[in-house]
C-alpha cells in the first residue's frame, strides 16, 4: 500500500519533506539507515529515478550519507 501524494506538487519533494519529518521525530534517529530506493518506491509508489532524486536531495542537504552497496545513513537533524 502507497501514501497517497498531492498531484499539484512534485512528488520528489513531498517524500522528502516526509523523510526529513520522520529524521527530525526520531523514527529515523542518526546512525539509522533509511528505507532503500526500491523500499521508498514501493511505499509512495514513485519511480526509482524519483526515490533516488528524494535521496539526492537528502544528500546535499547533508542529512544522510550512502554507502555504495551498503544504504544510506542518517547523519544529522534537520534545520529548525
């Protein structure tokens, strides 16, 4: 079963807005690993290019870091 996404806005953003809500609460506390690209598809049923671009975004953004072949790893809180 997906979340249902808000057509108007793009999709990318509103699963990142939702990761980083569930950093800052503590579901995805640091040190945590994140839910694979291919997990993050399945769940908002997005395509894997626009997983990959959520976990992109949280990269840049310093929240997570990726280990190839490994996952992708909470590092931080995001801004208040």
């Amino acid at each position: 079963m997906s979340i249902e996404l808000d057509a108007t806005r793009p999709k990318w953003r509103q699963v990142a807005e939702i990761l980083r809500a569930r950093i800052a609460d503590g579901t995805y506390p640091p040190g945590s690993r994140i839910p694979a690209v291919v997990t993050l598809s399945a769940e908002f049923g997005i395509a894997l290019v626009t997983a990959q671009k959520v976990t992109r975004a949280l990269r840049d953004e310093g929240l997570i870091r990726t280990e190839i072949g490994m996952g992708s790893y909470v590092t931080g809180l995001p801004p208040r």
